[in-house]
C-alpha cells in the first residue's frame, strides 16, 4: 500500500504544468462566458421584441387593406389666381333674373293672394285684385305697344311706387315690355 499512496501523492511534472494551463483555460473561459451572456441576453431579449413589432405592424397593414376600400382617384385643379377665378364666375354665371329691365322674376303667394314682380333689382308687390287688373289691361291691348302704354297709365294712376322704384322712364321703357310680355304668355283673364 505504501507504493500506492507514493503515486498517488507525488504527481508527474507533466500533470503538474496542466492543472495550472487547465486553470488559466477554465478562467479564460469563465471571463469569456461572463461577456458573452450578457450580449447573449441582450440579443435574445431584443429578438423577440422585433418580432412582435413586426408581427403587429404586419397584422395592422393587413387589416387596414380588408376595411378601407380603396379611394377614388381625383383630379387636381390647380390654383388660379384670385382675380381670374373671379372673373370666370361672373361670365358663367347667367344674369338674375329680375336684375334689369330685361328680366323679370315673379314670385306668387300662398293660394295666389299676393304676386311679386322683381324688375330691375326692385320687388314690386301686388294683392290678388291688383294683379287682376293689370292682366285685364295687359290682355284688352291689341298689341305690345299699346299693352305697355295701358301699363305705364296703370301704374301711373294706381302705383306710381311701381314707376319710381323700378326707374320706368315713359310709356316705352323696356321694364313694360317685360312685364307686358310675362304677363300675357302666363296669364288670362278669368271668365273668357
């Protein structure tokens, strides 16, 4: 036995110069498994989160494509100045009707118990009887000049307003031709 514990105190030399290699190895490792668990951690801790961003970000494209439907494709207009946009407005646009002489604009009341006539930017309003007495005049003239005249002598003896309002300058203005002419294409006279 005493040949055994000799052996098994002394070691080699060789085996001595390795357990210290072997420690330094093991230390070497142990520093490197240290840096690198870390970066180890942080990477698989980033991972996930990439994924999941992703993962959401995809999820929500999808989504938005099955609920939104697609959007119609306009045309742009491209800005004009202020002063030719304004000027197109005006020549498009027709006049009012009832803005001169030349037009005119009538609007009848409930159960036809008022009528107003716009001519020439001015509202000229009449009661039932009124209008019925200028139809009667309008449509006892032979004629257009002698409808504006009865008109003109009307307006003169029962609303001389009419006449001042409007700016009728005589018996042969064109706001009696207008309403002489409106008045006998649209109306008769009860009874005949």
């Amino acid at each position: 036995m005493a040949i055994s514990n000799k052996s098994a105190k002394k070691p080699s030399k060789a085996v001595k110069k390795a357990k210290p290699a072997a420690k330094k190895a093991s230390k070497a490792t142990a520093t490197k498994k240290k840096t690198i668990k870390p970066a180890a951690k942080k990477v698989t801790k980033s991972a996930p989160v990439k994924k999941t961003v992703k993962t959401v970000t995809k999820k929500k494209l999808s989504e938005s494509k099955k609920i939104v439907p697609p959007k119609p494709v306009q045309e742009s207009i491209p800005p004009q100045p202020a002063s030719q946009s304004a000027e197109r407005n005006e020549t498009q646009k027709e006049p009012k009707k009832g803005a001169d002489k030349y037009s005119i604009d009538v609007l009848e009341g409930p159960d036809n118990r008022y009528f107003v006539l716009t001519v020439n930017n001015y509202r000229n309003f009449f009661a039932l009887e009124e209008m019925r007495n200028i139809v009667k005049a309008c449509h006892q003239a032979s004629g257009e000049e002698e409808g504006m005249q009865r008109l003109y002598h009307w307006f003169r003896n029962f609303r001389q307003d009419v006449i001042t309002n409007t700016k009728i300058e005589g018996p042969s203005d064109p706001a009696l031709k207008t309403i002489y002419d409106y008045i006998v294409s649209t109306y008769t006279v009860k009874g005949s």
